[in-house]
C-alpha cells in the first residue's frame, strides 16, 4: 500500500477545482482497501471514496482518507436467455466500457454514452440521459464494508434506485429515505468494487427522446443500430454539454423537479411555455434548465463560476473557480428560482 500525502486533487475532478487531499491511497484491489483498514492510522480515521471525480464540488482541502478508485477489468461473466451479464471494475472509465461493449456486440448502454466519470460511480448517481437509467441495465454489484473490510454483494433492489439516487447518496441511519440490506444508507460506508450488467436480448432501440428523433428525422433511418444511436448521443451531448478537459463542470447541476398535476396547473397558469414531463406515477417533472433559463441566468457569471451559454443546468469552471463560488453561485440560482416559481431546486453532485 502506497500512501501519498498532500496531493493535488485537480486533475481527479471534472470541475477541475483546486484542492487537495492530505492523504490518498490508490484502491487497485480489494486488498488494498483492507490494508487501510488493518493500518493503525490510517483505520480509524474518517474515507472519502473518489471515482471519476465527476459529480463534486470541492470546497476545500478534503481531510478524511481519500480511496481513489482504480480497479479495472471488463468481461463478460456469463449469458441467459434475456441478457448478457458483463461485468466491470469500479474504476473503468464509463464512456470507454460502455464503448467496449458495442465492440463487443452487448448493446444496450448506448444511450448512456459520453457520460464522465467510472463504471463505480454509475449506480450511487443511478446515472441517466436520453431514456435510459443506469437502473434499466442492472445486475447486481460488489462493494467492501468500510468499517469490517467485508466485501457484500447488492442487486437492484437493495441498491434502492431512484431519479439521480441510490442508497450510496443517503447517510446511515434510521432516518434515511433509502435503505440497504441493513436497513441503512450506505454513504461513506462502502466502496463499490465491481459492477454488472445485463445487456437486453433481444435489443431494442430506446429512441422516444426528443432530440434523438430529431437525428431519427434528420437521417431518414427508421431502424437505427446501437452503434449509431451511440453516435447520436454523442453528437447531441457534444454540441449542448461542456466536455469537462476543456471546462471544468459536473455536468447538470441540479435535479429535474417534480411537482403535483396542481402545482403544474398554477405554474402552467402564470408561465404558460414552461416545459414539463408527464410522469407514469402522476407527479410532472419541470425542465430545471428552462426554470434556471426563464430566471435569465444564462452564460452568467458569479466569480470564476458561471452558468454554460448553452445549457443553463450546467454550472461551469471559468477558469479557477473555488467550491465556494460554485455553491454561491448555486445558491443565488435556487433563490432566484424559488423566488419566481416557488420550486426548490435540489443539487445534483456531491459537495465535499
Ligand atoms: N432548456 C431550456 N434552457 C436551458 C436548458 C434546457 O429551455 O438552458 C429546456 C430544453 O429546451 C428542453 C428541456 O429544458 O426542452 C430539457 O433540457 P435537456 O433536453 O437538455 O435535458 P435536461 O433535463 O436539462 C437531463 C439530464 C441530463 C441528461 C439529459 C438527456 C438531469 C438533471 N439531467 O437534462 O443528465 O443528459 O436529460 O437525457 O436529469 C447529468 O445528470 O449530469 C446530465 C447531463
């Protein structure tokens, strides 16, 4: 076990914010984890698990362990008669997996292409775009106990998905929304290992999304393959999204929300173009990029933080931006927002 001290965290983080961590250790297998774990310093002290980086904002240095994930390995572990079960190690990069598994002929995450960060960070985000949840291609997952150093397994449903969230976002005890097999949120106390999928037989394109079939439209193609939708979406994500080598952002920077048909009604009334999702379950979901949009914050600036000029949910690095002027930033928006629509809008990453 390799123990660095004082190290630079921004370059393993999308924001690409200044700061750094006292202590890290580089996770490239389980042992390596126990090893911490069994240190009589290192042990006791309070971990940070870092994966891709691209769902926080650092306000300052970050004092407990960082364990910065770095297990590889993609393979396919077995096959059924509805599904390719493939797994990968939480440190793979999640654009390139879900890539090799085009090449490999497992369709079924091409919609999820281009999305920054690790196959590890995928389930504690249940990440999403353009139809598609992390939750609709899931099997099951490895993860460590950070306290026993015992490695424990989950499938879907312990893993407790919801819109953005799963049981690694919620802090243990009773009184977390969501629970593990214990009964417990599982933040900061677990380090997801490995993740498998299971990649749909037969596939079937997922295409309802607005922007994709505008491509569908535009090409003229009424049968698009996986590969071609990977394109799509990389495409669509190329020209309205920041890529973060060039400026620092996490990505959409607060949930979509969701609101009763009777909230919609009175927002409908005062604001009749807001853009709004019907829901199976009822509730309607508000575009919080229209809302942001609507508030004028577009290409707006508080400091080195700014709001993207295309996308008004992505909050961006303008070039040494600190955490604090991130969540200033974010703040004056969720006032503006509540201000003129009365909506809480929630943040997305994870401040540290
Ligand atoms: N809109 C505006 N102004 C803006 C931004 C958006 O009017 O500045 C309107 C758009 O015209 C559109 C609607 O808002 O009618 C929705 O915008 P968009 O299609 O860009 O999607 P989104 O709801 O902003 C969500 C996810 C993205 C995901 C896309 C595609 C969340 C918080 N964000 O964004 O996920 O890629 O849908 O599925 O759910 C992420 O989580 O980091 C992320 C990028």
């Amino acid at each position: 076990m390799l123990v660095e001290k004082n190290v630079a965290l921004q370059p393993y983080n999308t924001f690409g914010i200044v700061a750094r961590a006292h202590t890290l250790v580089r996770v490239a297998q389980e042992a390596d984890v126990q090893a911490v774990l069994a240190d009589p310093a290192l042990g006791p002290q309070p971990k940070f698990v870092l994966g891709g980086g691209s769902n926080i904002v650092l306000t300052g240095d970050v004092r407990p362990v960082v364990l910065k994930v770095e297990i590889t390995g993609r393979r396919l572990v077995e096959e059924t008669d509805r599904a390719w079960i493939v797994q990968a190690g939480a440190g793979e990069n999640w654009h390139e997996f879900v890539g090799w598994t085009l090449a490999q002929g497992f369709a079924g995450l091409e919609n999820l292409a281009l999305i920054p960060g690790t196959v590890g960070g995928s389930p504690v985000q249940n990440i999403g775009a353009y139809g598609v949840e992390l939750q609709d291609r899931f099997d099951s997952l490895d993860a460590l106990d950070l306290t026993t150093g015992r490695r424990f397994t989950l499938d879907a449903a312990q893993c407790g998905f919801g819109y953005r969230d799963s049981v690694f976002k919620h802090a243990p005890g009773p009184a977390s929304g969501r629970s593990g097999p214990t009964g417990l949120g599982l933040a900061g106390r677990a380090l997801i290992t490995q993740v498998r999928f299971a990649l749909p037989k037969p596939w079937k394109p997922v295409l309802g999304y607005l922007d994709l079939e505008k491509k569908m439209a535009e090409s003229g193609m009424a049968r698009p393959s996986a590969q071609q939708i990977y394109q799509w979406v990389c495409d669509i994500r190329g020209a309205k999204l920041p890529d973060p080598r060039v400026i620092g952002n996490a990505g959409s920077f607060f949930k979509n929300p969701t609101v009763t048909p009777e909230q919609c009604a009175d927002i409908i009334a005062r604001e009749p173009r807001i853009v709004h999702y019907q829901l199976a379950n009822g509730t309607v979901k508000l575009a919080a990029g229209w809302l942001i949009d609507a508030c004028g914050w577009k290409g707006k600036s508080v400091g080195n933080a700014g709001v993207y000029e295309k996308q008004a949910l992505v909050l961006v690095n303008r070039r040494g931006a600190t955490g604090g002027e991130v969540m200033t930033l974010a703040r004056a928006i969720q006032t503006s927002v509540y201000e003129r629509f009365g909506i809480r809008l929630e943040p997305e990453p994870v401040v540290v």
